[in-house]
C-alpha cells in the first residue's frame, strides 16, 4: 500500500496532521506528515523558504509509491514538486481535494478527509 505523506499549509506545521495520523494508523494507511522549509521543527531561515523548496522537501520525503495531500497553500508545493519530478506519471495529473479547517473539526478528527484518502488508496 501507498504511504500517505501529509503536506500543511501556510503558518502551519506537520503538527497539523496529529489527528490524521493515528486514524490512518488506525486503518492499516502508513502516514507521516513533514515540516516545510522554514515551518514547525524545519529550522531553514525564513528568507530562504520558497516554492523551489517547498517542493525539493516534499520530493526528498519520498520513500516509494506515496499518496500526496495538503492543506490548503500545500496545493501549490505539492503541484510543484510534481512538476520538478521526471518520475511523476504525466497521464494522471494530482487530484485535487478541498477541505476547510472548519470542515476538519466538524469531521471529529478529520474523518471525511480519511474517508477521502481510503477511496484514494482503494
């Protein structure tokens, strides 16, 4: 099975994602989450985050066949990292999925994106 690599927004961290990851644990989905440069634990000086290296983080996290998602501003580091890689299959463009903070919590840790990326996994 595909690992879940989870990928936060602007002003976040990988600390984001700690409801996500147990309840894919939970479903037998290996998932981890990482900070981008510049955000949560990455110590990288803000001046030198950038898109560029947004991507060059999300493509140095891979380990094998992995399923992408982010929150909200990740759209743009994960859309570019597929764009940096030689690799990412041409023929299946990402797919795009939107949920809101709000919608998270109201999903009592998340549950309609777990939901979203079992039917992805499937």
């Amino acid at each position: 099975m595909a690992e879940v690599l989870l990928i936060h927004g602007s002003c976040h961290g990988a600390w984001c994602w700690h409801r996500v990851i147990p309840a894919l644990a939970a479903l037998g989905i290996p998932a981890r989450a990482i900070d981008l440069p510049a955000h949560g634990q990455d110590r990288t000086p803000a001046a030198d985050a950038s898109l560029r290296a947004y991507a060059e983080a999300i493509l140095s996290a891979l380990t094998g066949p992995t399923l992408l998602v982010g929150h909200s501003a990740a759209g743009y580091a994960i859309t570019a990292a597929a764009e940096m890689d030689p690799t990412f299959p041409r023929s299946e463009p990402p797919h795009p999925c939107h949920f809101s903070l709000p919608v998270l919590r109201r999903a009592n840790g998340a549950g309609r994106l777990i939901v979203e990326i079992t039917a992805r996994l499937a």
